[in-house]
C-alpha cells in the first residue's frame, strides 16, 4: 500500500498576521505622519512670518554686526560680520569645554582614589567635598565664585602680587608673558614631536617588558625628552626672554594676559561641579575590580602605585568611560549658563544675535546645531577610545 506524499511546503501566512510586515507597515505609516507634521509646522511657520514681514534665512550672517564681544580668542570688531561674532562664541564655547573637561577628569580621578584612602582623614574629606560640590546646585556655584572675585578680591590698585608679574584683583588674573618670538612656534613643534615619541617610547617599553620582563625607565626619559628638545631650541636661538609684563595704568593693568573672572567663575564652577560626580564614577569602577586582583598583584611584590596603575585602574576603565562621557557632555552643555555671568559663549552672542536681527528661529537652531555637534564629537572620541582601551578576553 503506497503513502501519499505529504505537503512539507511552508504555510503562507496572511499579510495581518505577519509580524515582518505589519511592522513594516506600522514603520511606514509612521514616517509619513512625522513628515505631514513637519511639513505643517513649516509651512505655517513659514505663513506667520510672511504675515508679520519677518525676514527669514542666513542672510544676516554676512551683516555688520554692531556689538563688541569682551573676549576672544581671534580678532574681533564690531564692524566684523555676525558669522565671525558667532565664530568667536564657538571658539569660547570650545575653550572652556576643553579646559574644563581636562581639569575635571584629573581632579575627579584624584578624589576619587582618596575617597577610597586608608587615610581617615584624606577619605573624609574627599566625601565632605563630594556631598557638598554634589548637592549645590551648578548655577548657584557659579553666582558664588562670580561674586567671590568682584566681591572679596580687591581693586587694581591693591591687587594681590603673589609672585613677581602675576596679580589677582577684581579685574581678574594678570601675569606676565614672553613677547612672541619665532623660536617659541620651532619650541611648540619640538615638544609635539617630543610627546608623539614619548607615546611610541611608552608602547615600545610595554612590549619589551612583556618580552624580557625588563622595565624601561620612562619616568626619566619621558622629561628629558619632551623637555630637552624646547630648551635645546630656546638656547640656540639665543635664549630670548623679553617679557611683556603687566603694569597699573589708572584703574587696570596694562600689558601682560588676563584671565577674566567671568571665565575663571564660569571655568571654577563647572569643574568643581562636575568633578564631585567624576569622582564617584571613579570610586565605583574601582570597587568593581575583585581584591583578588589587588591581592595578586601585591604577591608579585608590585607597589601600591603599580598595583593601581597597571592592574587595577585598566580594569576599571571599563566601568568608568561609559558614565564619564556623560559627564563630560554635561560639561559642555552647563556651559551655556555662563549667561547669567556675563561670558560670552556662543549662546550669549547667539542670544544678542537674536535680540538685534529679530531671526529668532535661525539663531535656536544655530545654537541647538552647534551643542548637538559638540555632543555627537565628544561621544565619538570616548567610544573611541573605550574600544581602544577595551581589554579583549581569550
């Protein structure tokens, strides 16, 4: 007796009971609502503004723009265009998320590795530090150091002179520095090569350690080497040293570089903040490493400093680069209070931009353009380097 074939063939499906397509469909019929929104919010934007004679596009950015701007990084005017006002705001903007993102990390490691002292004292007073700085509201703090430089610092005329050419008054730091010569760029490019060979220096004694089990005394040749270059320059261009020094003309100092207290308030607040939560994040990556590790590294006679450098900090690095690339971004983005200081950042000159062009739909999405790019390079880089520091298991 013969068996009839079976039917082994798939069953077909309907397009309802689909979970492929009717997501595909969901997917589709979502992406033209947002695009009917968008198209409605634009045209109706586009109407209102027609309706009340408002001038629309960039065009203004190639207008004088008729205000002057109290620091900058680049020559500036008031006769200068709004594109080269709102360039200067970015270079600012960039300058303190730089220095602040620098400094916070290294204050923020080094509490974070007292928080965890044997030192009764030394941890105390790391955690009073990160209670407090944590639980004042970042604006606040800096109110408190813009008042703490107009306030309690004293005038130009009784400034504070510490060391000979550095003074601190209300007027900000002022100090000494040397008139620019062309040996000090030749200086500049000796120590960039310096530091590339000290990085290459530095990898080369790693491997070599791991194959002889030899270690090469980087601690002395990574000085001489970043150092020896610049003077050897410095020397054989005759040794300039002509300074341009600060001196009192009536009410303020004349000469020299100022650091503003708009900037230091701005710059103080920020890292003091942000560093108290670094800290933290620091602490736990390294609570995250079992004591084994610490206890194994101890039996191969490593120091303390060994043991925290080359064993325990690498692994922690895991744990801690996620949740300090946000802190890192809030940085940059508590940046933009230092309107209520007075430091013109890019939203402040965004926001005068604004109040003299009446643009005010071009001069938010320049502003939120601008943070959304900073953003985007800053989590590029610390992705980039979490894969790089990234320790592979076998």
């Amino acid at each position: 007796m013969t068996e009839t074939p079976q039917d082994t063939s798939p069953a077909k499906i309907s397009f309802w009971y689909d979970p492929a397509k009717r997501s595909l469909l969901y997917q589709l019929g979502t992406l033209i609502l947002v695009g009917l929104l968008g198209y409605y919010l634009l045209t109706n934007t586009r109407h209102n503004l027609e309706r009340q004679s408002i001038a629309t596009g960039f065009g203004f950015l190639q207008k004088e723009a008729s205000f002057e701007i109290g620091e900058s990084l680049i020559s500036y005017t008031a006769a200068d265009t709004y594109f080269r006002a709102l360039l200067v705001g970015v270079l600012n903007t960039l300058l303190v998320a730089f220095i602040g993102i620098v400094l916070t990390v290294i204050l923020g490691t080094f509490i974070g590795i007292a928080r965890l002292s044997k030192n009764w004292l030394v941890s105390r007073l790391s955690l009073v530090y990160v209670e407090l700085f944590q639980d004042i509201p970042v604006l606040l703090q800096l109110f408190f150091w813009y008042a703490f430089f107009y306030e309690i610092l004293p005038s130009p005329r009784q400034a504070l002179n510490p060391v000979a050419g550095v003074f601190l008054c209300n007027r900000g730091l002022v100090f000494a520095v040397p008139v620019f010569h062309p040996a000090h760029l030749l200086m500049g490019i000796c120590l960039i090569l310096g530091a590339g060979s000290v990085w290459w220096l530095h990898r080369w004694a790693g491997r070599r350690q791991a194959r002889t089990g030899k270690p090469f005394p980087l601690i002395w040749a990574a000085p001489a080497i970043l150092l020896g270059g610049p003077l050897l320059t410095w020397l054989l261009a005759g040794a300039p040293s002509r300074m341009n020094s600060p001196v009192l003309s009536g009410f303020n100092f004349e000469g020299g570089l100022t650091i503003s207290p708009e900037f230091s308030a701005l710059l103080l607040g920020l890292v003091l903040y942000t560093a108290a939560f670094v800290a933290e994040i620091v602490r736990a990556g390294i609570q995250s490493v079992g004591r084994g590790q610490t206890e194994a590294a101890l039996s191969l006679s490593l120091t303390s400093g060994q043991v925290l450098r080359l064993v325990i900090l690498p692994q922690a690095l895991r744990v801690i680069v996620p949740p300090l690339t946000s802190q890192m971004l809030n940085l940059t983005k508590n940046s933009s209070l230092a309107v209520a200081i007075g430091y013109p950042d890019f939203v402040s000159v965004a926001g005068t931009t604004i109040n003299q062009t009446g643009q005010a739909i071009e001069g938010v999405a320049m502003i939120m353009l601008v943070y959304l790019f900073f953003s985007l390079l800053t989590s590029a880089f610390m992705n980039w380097f979490n894969k790089k520091i990234a320790i592979v298991e076998r």
